[in-house]
C-alpha cells in the first residue's frame, strides 16, 4: 500500500473515530456505533508504536464489549473483538501470554458464526485463529533473528545511519505483525463496513 493511500485510511478512520465519539456523547446505548468506534480505534492502532496500540487495541476492546452489553449477540461486534484480540496477541512476545489473547479471539470468532453461520469472513477467521500461534512463534523468530543481526553489526551501531536502520527494522517488524493479521483474519474487510456505515465522500472535482 503507497504512503498516499496510508495517509487517506489513516484520516479515514480518524474521521470515523470522532463521528463515533460524538454519537456516543448523544446516544452511549448505540451498539452499531460502539462498534464502529471500537473498529476505528483498532485500525488506528496499527499506525501506533508497540506501547500506543496496546493501548489503543485496549481501548477498543473496551468499547467493544460495551457494544456487547447493550446487544450481546451482534455479531458483528464478536467479529471484531476476535480480531481486536488478535491483534492484541500478535504484539505481545511472550507466546504463553499471547496465547490467552488468541484463545479469546477463537472464542469470540465462535461466538460470530454462531450467530450467522453462513458468513465466510466468520468462517474464515475462526479456521485462521487455530493456526494463529504457529504464525506468532515464526514472527517473532524472526525479529529475534533480525535483532541478533543488528547485535552483530559491528562498532558502527552506534551511528544514526544504524539507529535508524534498526528503527525502520522495528517498524518493519511491526507491519509485518500487523499484515499477518489483516491478511489472516480480515480487519481489512472492516473498511467496507465502516464505509456501508458512514456517508458517501464527495464526487472529486473534475
């Protein structure tokens, strides 16, 4: 995905996080828009650091089930909270810890086709959860691989041209976290959703 496109979801969801937050502050009883803002903030976390998508993860995770207190079989917001605990897993090493997330997300993703058993993005996601710490321990591998590299690199780590290499190699390394989960669970198809949920963008200029 190019840095425009980025930028253009990056400012979508943001918009669609304040639109939640306003309706909220309106109506805190809406499931469908708990839902959203949940959804928001955990596509917002994947511009994060680390620490902040925690953070921001959690806090969707907490509007979430907000969302489930009010309706408590929506599937949709199950869905979500699966992948909101995935992604949660992911970017926690600790592979015992990241276990209990994945194990959370298995049960909401079970608790999704419960409700609409036919739905292939449900399906999907719950098929992809039992492989999910697999994937985990082989990311991971890799980072540790990649840190014993930079570790390696000589007397010349301490340069900013270094600094800065292993810094990209962190975001790196983030990305790709997050691109396994989006590509083994679906959070993109969450984009489609917002947008069925938000009004239509302007027609551009001619």
């Amino acid at each position: 995905m190019d840095m425009q496109s980025e930028f253009d979801r990056l400012l979508f969801f943001e918009h669609a996080r304040k639109t939640a937050e306003t309706t909220y502050a309106k109506d805190p009883l809406d499931a469908e828009n708990l839902t959203r803002w949940g959804g928001a903030l955990l596509e917002l976390s994947q511009f994060q650091n680390v620490p902040d998508s925690k953070k921001m993860i959690s806090e969707a995770i907490s509007k979430l089930e907000e969302a489930l207190l009010v309706s408590p079989n929506k599937h949709d917001t199950l869905w979500c909270l699966g992948n909101a605990y995935t992604s949660h897993a992911f970017i926690t090493p600790e592979l015992e810890e990241a276990k209990e997330y994945f194990n959370k997300a298995t049960i909401y993703f079970q608790q999704a086709v419960d409700e609409e058993p036919t739905n292939e993005l449900y399906l999907k996601s719950l098929e992809v959860a039992a492989k999910a710490p697999e994937l985990h321990t082989e990311i991971h591998k890799q980072a540790a691989a990649q840190a014993a590299m930079g570790a390696t690199a000589g007397p010349s780590s301490t340069s900013s041209t270094a600094k800065s290499a292993k810094k990209k190699k962190s975001n790196d390394l983030k990305y790709d976290i997050f691109g396994w989960v989006i590509l083994a669970v679906g959070i993109v198809a969450w984009v489609g959703f917002a947008k069925s949920h938000m009004p239509p963008s302007p027609p551009a200029p001619r």
